[in-house]
C-alpha cells in the first residue's frame, strides 16, 4: 500500500536537510494520513486520505 492520499494522489516530496555547517542530507516530507471508513460509490469503504481532503469536505463519512 502505497503512501499517498486515495483521493488526490498526495505523495511523499524530497528534498534535503542543511545544517548549520551545511551538512547535507536527503529527507521526506509525508502526507499527513488518516484512515477513514467512507461512503464511496453508495458502499462503506476504508480509504486512506489526507487531512487536506477531509477537512475540504471531499470525503462523506460512513456513520
């Protein structure tokens, strides 16, 4: 299972880590995750969104 958002396809980004002695070093930023049970098609179904999503309102959740 991958690391990305079911909904929007939100993926990990890279880039590096500088410190102060310009020591660099590469790094991940992760999507911030939620598993939510969710109406999808007219069928409760367990998806992995992002926080951006549900707090967008893209995501109906299953009571």
């Amino acid at each position: 299972m991958a690391l990305a958002c079911e909904l929007c396809g939100k993926k990990p980004l890279f880039g590096n880590t500088i410190s102060h002695a310009h020591n660099v070093t590469r790094r991940r930023w992760n999507p911030n995750l939620r598993r939510v049970r969710a109406v999808i098609n007219g069928a409760r179904k367990q998806v992995r969104v992002c926080t951006a999503c549900i707090r967008a309102g893209r995501v109906t959740k299953a009571a």
